[in-house]
C-alpha cells in the first residue's frame, strides 16, 4: 500500500478537528507521528489525511532515551 500526503493536514478546518502538534517531545504527551505528513497527532491509530500508521515511540537513540526515561522502561 502506497501512502501519500493529500495535503488535507495542511488546512484550517483539519488542525481544528484533530488534536495537532508539531515540534518535539510530543510522545511524552502521548502523541502519536505520522512519519508521511510530519504531524504529531492525539488518540488516533491511522493518520486521517494520509491514511498512515502513526509512531508511537521516537526512532533516534538520544529521543528514544529520553522517551524510555520519562516512561519507566
């Protein structure tokens, strides 16, 4: 399955609805990263715009680390 960025994240109407961040340290919070469209997004599984499985942990060492930290593991 090939999944592409629609361009629907970009919009007004689309922050509103879907809890958004960008930024760092937004696993902590418990968000989660949809790697296509960039966007850390809040209680979903599947990114809305591009139909992607979102990450739910950091992939670098030195943001894994931290994560691992705050969490307990």
């Amino acid at each position: 399955m090939n999944c592409r960025c629609k361009g629907v994240c970009k919009t007004l109407k689309y922050r509103d609805t879907y809890d958004i961040r960008m930024g760092r340290n937004a696993y902590r919070l418990g968000y989660r990263r949809c790697s296509e469209c960039e966007y850390y997004i809040m209680n979903k599984i599947k990114c809305p715009c591009c139909g992607d499985y979102l990450r739910r942990k950091p992939r670098n060492n030195r943001s894994r680390r931290l994560y691992n930290e705050v969490m307990g593991i």
